[in-house]
C-alpha cells in the first residue's frame, strides 16, 4: 500500500515550537494515515535540498506567520504546484485548497518578520 506523504511547509522561526506542535496535530487530525515530512528535521540545507523533499511528497500543507507567507515556504509551495501536487493552506480548524500560485515576502522580510514574532 502506498503511504500518503504531505510535506508541511512553515517559517523556520517555528520549528520546535508550540505552534508548530498544535499545527502537526491539525494536520493529523485532517489527513488520517499519512506520513508527514517536517523539514525542521533536516536543519540547515539548501533551499534545493527542501525542493527535492516536496518532489517526493503528494501534498504540500503550509502555514503563514503573522499572516504572510515567508520566503521559503513560498518557494515550496509554489513548486509544488507547478508540479501539478494538491496544496493545502492551514488556518486554526481547517485546511484550505490552494490553486493559484501564492505572493510571499523576501527573505529579508523574512527575517524581520521572524524577529517581530519572537517579540510577541
């Protein structure tokens, strides 16, 4: 039998974190029985390395930081769709299908906006 894998695309700033762990669960919670490829378990690669990882997955679920999409996870996503994968975008309670390819900040945008969340 073929296992369901979903890569879940999210800043960096969150991996180990509570949200990341309350995201993982609604994940699970949603799409029963699937392997799920966190890339916070493969520090410090290449934007490619990631890339690569979602070539190997069937979805990609992904979640934004203080309302925006942030570099990398933009690039993820819309990779994944142009590979013609489903693409799911997480909010509190559910899973939302994305189409379209998505806006997302720079990476120095990023950053800041990964500082502004550590301050909250």
């Amino acid at each position: 039998m073929k296992v369901l894998r979903i890569y879940y695309a999210h800043a960096i700033c969150l991996y180990g974190t509570e949200p990341e762990k309350k995201e993982l669960v609604l994940i699970r919670e949603k799409i029963k029985d699937a392997e799920i490829i966190n890339p916070a378990n493969y520090p410090n690669r290449s934007m490619d390395f990631y890339l690569r990882l979602v070539d190997k997955c069937h979805i990609v679920v992904f979640s934004r930081l203080l309302g925006k999409v942030t570099a990398g996870v933009g690039k993820e996503v819309n990779h994944a769709l142009k590979k013609g994968k489903d693409v799911y975008m997480l909010n509190e309670v559910s899973l939302i299908p994305i189409k379209s390819p998505v806006k997302y900040i720079s990476r120095q945008s990023t950053i800041e906006l990964y500082q502004e969340w550590l301050l909250q």
